[in-house]
C-alpha cells in the first residue's frame, strides 16, 4: 500500500542514493528543498492547467452549454493550447509606465501565492517543509499580493488599473483580519500553529473542524474568496466597470502570470480550508473503507472544495464596493470574534483550565 | 430588536445563497439539460416550409424537368434574376432549354415560386449552406438547380399546401 509517506521515503532514499554515486552528498541539504520546489512547480501547473479547464467546464455546464470540447480528450488540452497562445503573445507595455515595478508586480504576485504551497501537507509527512508556524507564514506571505496588485495598478500609468489596484487595496486589508480571526478558534483547540498538528489532532479527536466550526468554515472560505480576488469579490478586476483593473496594461506572458497567481490563490486557501476543517488527508469517515492513499483524499477535498469556490463565481452577482464593506466589517469580522468568544467558553466549559 | 433584525438579516442571506447554489449546481449536475448545437457535426432540421434555397424540380420517370418556360418566374422577380430560354419541340409543347437564377441578387421572397403553374420551382429546406468562394458561384444554373422530389416527402400535409398553390400571382 503506497502512502505518501512511502512515495517521500523511496524517492529520498533513491535521491540520496544517486548524489552518493556523482559524490556531492554533502550538497544533499541544500539540493533537497530544490528539487522539492521542482516539483511542487510542476504539480501547481499542472495542476492550475487542470483548474482552469475545470472552471470552464463548471460554468459551461451551470449555463446549459458544453464548454472546450475540441483539443484533447473533453477538452482536457485546451489550457495547454492558451498557454501556448499566452507565451507566444507580443509583450504590449504601456510608454509611460513605471519601469521597474511594472516588470516586478506579476513576479511578486506569482511567487508570493505559490510561496504558500511550501507548507501544505498533502500527506503525512509529505509535505515541503513542515513549518511549526504553518498558519501564520500563509497568512503573512499570501497577503503580498495585495503589493503585488497595487504596484501593478500604480505602474501601469492607467487610472483604471489604479482604481482597480486601490480597491484590491481595501479589499484584501478588510477581508485579511475576518480571515485570520476563523482560524483563531482552531488554533485555541490545537495549541499548534503547524498546519500538519491541526490535522493530526483532528486524527485524534476523531472529528474534523468543520462540524464544531461551521461558522468559521464559512467566514473562512468567503474571506478566502474575497482574498483571492475571485467573483462575488472581484471588484479589483470588475470588467463592467474596470475593463481588467490591475491587469487592464499587461499581456502575454505577465498577463498569464497574474493569471496563474489568482489561481493558485484559490488552491492554497482551498488547501488551507481542507486542512483546517475537513481533516486533510485523512479518509472520509464513512468511505473508509476505500483504503485509498492519504494525498488521494486531499486531492479529493481539494477539488470540493475548489468545485465549491467555482459554484460562488458562476452563481452570485458582484457586490458593490460599498456593500463589499459593508459585509466585512459589520458582518464578518463581529461574527468572527463572536465565533472565538464562544469557542473559548465552550471550551473552558467542557475541559476546564489546561485542556491542552 | 436590532440584535435580532442582524442576525435574521445573516440567515436569510445565506439561506439565499444556498438557494442560488442549489440552481446552479442542478443544472451543472444535469449533463442533459446542454442546449449547445456543435454545427458542424450536429445539424438542426428546418421547418419543411423554410426558404433556404430554391430549387428546380426534375421529373425522374419524364427524365425531365418540370419546367415549361412559361416565363411567369422571370416577370414576377422583383430583382430580375432569372433568365430562362425554352423550346417548342416537335410534339409542341414548349421545354426549357436553360435557366439560370442568380442568388447574389436574389431576396428569396419566393414570388417566383408561387407564379409557377407547373410545379417547376420549389423552396428545400435540407439545404442551406448557401456561403461561397467566388461571387460567380452564386450564378447557377438548371444543372445545379436539379432537384428529385423525393419518393416519400417528410411532410405530406405540408408538401401538398406547396404543390396546390394556383398559378395567378403577378399575371
């Protein structure tokens, strides 16, 4: 039976093996994390090509019609064939922008989102680097973008894209603290900040998140949403009312970076929420018997949960920014804290001082 | 009262959105409910009464065509588009020799067809493709007009209202 832990194990010990035969063992700590970062990047592509096929399927289907059927089997290939057109595409830059930032901003907004992938356990022990602040790091790294998209807006020298990038501004500033403030409960539970212990104690507690947390589940996915710049919240990039927004300038291969980063956006917090509350890898409580591997089950909630993230976009309307707002902070974040504040009770209740 | 208005407000919100998601995620899990036609592959039979190209009609057991050259089609086009020449043969009766339609002029209003007393011209429905490469194509002649009627019309009740229609129009 593979599990995730197996496949890391075989394939270190065949790595380890081969710098032995060309002789840089010694290198073995510096080299590892790179070929880690390979294939984690090679993971995320693929994977975000699969999403993006995924999307259009999803909202072909919601509004009765096929959606890409042409390249590949089902249309599979189609993401290839526009990422081929994207990269192949003339680099089309404003005169009067702002040189250095405007050549920086799709790299950071890129790196910064893909930087989050670092800690998500796809299994136990199957994990980039398990960081034992793992929340905290996502937290802080995913909130680049927000630089990334402001510093676009600003270079472009297009008052669209700043308008766009100033309201990504607000946005992403508001809608960071009610998502912070879901996760505070489960942190209170735990005792731990590291991504892969939330999901052992699940393991031990023997429930998942979601059912004493269902209230911070939904403040968590929809400030998720909104951090990931994706309709109903995707007013930074309202086409009716900001052509692009930030991304009125760019094309070609910066394009399908901003393009990719919204992407992977949604798989990190998707990630972070499948680990969070409904238990990662571990096997769904009643199709246990499956014997399926641990990264098996997380790609399944994975893809739940995006499937989920998917049905928000082709569903809701946009809010307006006053709304937007309005729904931050006199609805989010008073429920958020009043999630904590009751968690904590409960809690003090049922196991008393030092239930850790 | 407020407290309560705020948190019936939350509810009845997300109540809403769950609504919305159930549509959604009905038709998304409805594989049937596609409406897209992939044209190319899949094609939409017109109505039997369509006007999607005109047509001469050619008498298989005569081994000719209908066509008597009575010039009634020619006089009733209003962009005159058709130019047909007949022959009185030996057993006098006239028999057309040439037509020609040009369908770069013509506006299909079908005038033609309804002055036609010897079921010569007819509208078909099967083919509509009408794009071509060169404007020339456009020019056809009785050759490319030739038209079977086929031996067991899809429509009976439709065909027959086509083939009764009285010769009067435009004389």
């Amino acid at each position: 039976m593979f599990t995730g832990e197996n496949i890391i194990q075989i394939v270190s010990g065949f790595l380890h093996w081969a710098y032995a035969q060309v002789g840089i063992s010694a290198l073995a700590g510096a080299i590892d994390p790179v070929i880690s970062a390979i294939v984690m990047f090679g993971f995320i592509s693929v994977f975000v090509m699969f999403l993006v096929w995924m999307e259009r399927k999803v909202s072909a289907h919601m509004q009765s019609r096929i959606g890409p059927n042409r390249v590949g089997p089902f249309g599979l290939l189609q993401t290839v064939a526009d990422a081929i057109k994207l990269t192949t595409k003339e680099d089309v830059k404003p005169v009067n922008r702002d040189k250095i930032p405007y050549f920086i901003a799709p790299i950071v907004a890129f790196v910064a989102t893909f930087m989050g992938m670092v800690v998500i356990p796809f299994d136990k022990g199957m994990v980039v680097q398990d960081l034992n602040v793992g929340i905290l790091y996502i937290i802080a790294i995913t909130g680049f973008t927000v630089i990334a998209i402001l510093t676009a807006g600003w270079s472009s020298n297009n008052k669209f894209a700043l308008l766009g990038g100033f309201r990504s501004a607000a946005q992403i500033i508001s809608y960071e603290v009610p998502l912070v403030l879901s996760v505070v409960p489960i942190i209170m539970i735990t005792g731990t900040l590291s991504l892969s212990g939330i999901v052992e104690y699940q393991q031990q507690a023997g429930y998942w998140f979601i059912f004493p947390q269902i209230v911070a589940f939904i403040i968590f996915i929809t400030s998720a949403t909104a951090e990931a710049n994706r309709a109903p919240f995707d007013i930074p990039e309202a086409e009716s009312e900001l052509i692009g927004g930030f991304h009125t300038e760019y094309s070609g291969v910066k394009f399908a970076m901003f393009f990719l980063g919204e992407y992977i956006a949604v798989v990190v917090s998707s990630a972070v929420a499948v680990t969070l509350f409904l238990g990662g890898w571990l096997p769904v409580a009643f199709l246990g018997f499956l014997h399926l591997p641990g990264f098996i089950w997380f790609l399944i909630k994975l893809v739940s949960v995006i499937y989920l993230v998917m049905a928000f976009r082709w569903t809701f309307p946009r809010l307006r920014v006053d709304q937007l707002m309005d729904f931050g902070w006199k609805v989010l974040i008073p429920l958020s804290i009043l999630n904590i504040l009751i968690t904590a009770s409960v809690w003090l209740l049922l196991y008393g001082k030092g239930a850790q | 009262m407020g407290i309560f208005k705020y948190f019936k407000d939350i509810f009845s919100g997300l109540w809403s959105l769950l609504v919305g998601l159930s549509v959604t995620s009905k038709y998304f899990l409805n594989f049937k409910a596609v409406t897209t036609q992939q044209y190319p592959e899949e094609r939409l039979p017109l109505p039997a009464r369509s006007r999607s190209m005109i047509k001469l009609i050619y008498d298989g057991e005569k081994d000719q065509f209908n066509c008597v050259a009575c010039l009634m089609c020619a006089k009733a086009c209003p962009n005159s588009c058709i130019k047909l020449e007949g022959v009185r043969q030996v057993d006098g009766k006239r028999r057309m020799t040439t037509f020609k339609l040009d369908f770069s002029t013509c506006i299909f209003c079908g005038y033609c067809v309804e002055a036609c007393g010897f079921d010569a011209l007819t509208f078909v429905s099967e083919e509509y493709e009408n794009a071509v490469y060169k404007r020339g194509s456009l020019l056809q002649d009785e050759h490319a007009m030739k038209w079977v009627r086929p031996a067991q019309p899809i429509a009976p009740e439709e065909q027959k209202k086509e083939t009764v229609i009285p010769a009067v129009v435009g004389a």
